[in-house]
C-alpha cells in the first residue's frame, strides 16, 4: 500500500491529516486512522510498517516520545521500543504548550539512549509541535547525531505553512520515489486532497 510522506516547513515528517474538533469544528475523526490508532490501537500492523519504511528511508534509529501518562502508549508499541520512560505522569496543569524540558526531565527515565546515532523521534499526532521539537532539542542534548521527526497524525495548523517536500512510500516493497523538488513551495491550503494521486501522477 502506498503513503504519502509529507514534509512542512517546520521540518517535521508526517503521514496522516488529522483535523481536531478544536481546531476544526466541522472535521470528522471517524475518518481519521490516526486518531483511531492513538486511541485504540487500530491499524497497528500498518502502522509498525510505515514506521519501519520511513525509518529505513531516511536511515535512522526509531525514538518514540513518551505519552503524558505513565502506561505505555500505542506509537510506543509501534516503535517496538522505547527510550524514554514516563516514571510518573506529567503535572496535569502542563499542557502542550507550558511543558518544558525540565518538567519533562522530572519524570522521564532514559534507558539505552542511542548516542552518536542518526535519530528518527517519533509521535502519534502532533498539534503545536511543541513536544516534539522539544524532545529534539533533548535527544540532541543527550548526542543524538542528528534528529528528524515524524507525526503519524498532524494537526492541520490554522496558520499558513508550506510543504517543504513530499516521498511516496510503499509499505512493504520499500520502493520510494522522492518528489521533494517536484513539490517544494506548494501550499496546503492549495491542494485538492481528493484529487491529489492523479496530480501526483501527472508530475
């Protein structure tokens, strides 16, 4: 099965389009496989697999970043491992975007970090992109090599950001055709996603 593998401006890898009810009161997350996965576990298999290729296609040792609770989270289980371990859980009055790496640091146990490695972190859904870019910053801290990040699900932002590139992934064959050039400077807001495999084909 083929994916798209997007890549924005901020930098951060995703699969998924996840369109929040709070950011997006007509959105219906019925049709959202990553919202059923981070909360059910749905599509593990599929998930693990795009993990796997995305990992393999840009080279790099899996990271997950660790749930705000304690119990081992469904992209932890994906990841197959993982490195941060949530000793306690995070204060409830911290959301995304008052964590810091010091509340962070409080309640994370780190075991078997991969020094010196080319690192891929790992999230389920990404909304501000605060904590991923925060565990960044810290797996770079702890001598990561390099770190790059990928959202299964991403939060499509109320602000206007631009796709950097694009890779078309097949899960399973490992066969990729990187469109990055093809697609640099498009503007999500510009695209029909409906229509977006037979534009992709034309290119």
């Amino acid at each position: 099965m083929t994916y798209w593998l997007w890549r924005e401006a901020d930098g951060i890898y995703h699969i998924h389009r996840y369109l929040s009810k709070r950011h997006h009161p007509e959105s219906d997350l019925v049709t959202n496989p990553s919202y059923y996965f981070k909360v059910h576990g749905s599509g593990m298999s599929t998930a693990k697999a795009i993990i796997e290729t995305v990992a393999e296609f840009l080279e790099r040792v899996v990271v997950p970043v660790p749930p705000s609770g304690i119990e081992r989270s469904n992209i932890e289980i994906a990841c197959k491992g993982r490195v941060f371990h949530r000793k306690k859980p995070r204060p409830r009055r911290h959301d995304e975007n008052e964590i810091s790496l010091e509340v962070e640091k409080s309640t994370i146990k780190i075991v078997d970090f991969p020094v010196g490695k080319d690192i891929l972190l790992v999230d389920d859904i990404c909304t501000t992109g605060r904590s991923i870019s925060l565990y960044k910053d810290w797996c770079l801290e702890l001598g990561a090599k390099s770190v790059e990040c990928l959202a299964y699900g991403r939060v499509k932002p109320k602000e206007d950001n631009r796709i950097l590139g694009i890779a078309v992934i097949d899960v399973g064959g490992f066969d990729m055709e990187d469109l990055t050039d093809k697609l640099s400077g498009f503007n999500l807001d510009d695209i029909d996603f409906g229509d977006l495999t037979g534009r992709l084909q034309d290119l």
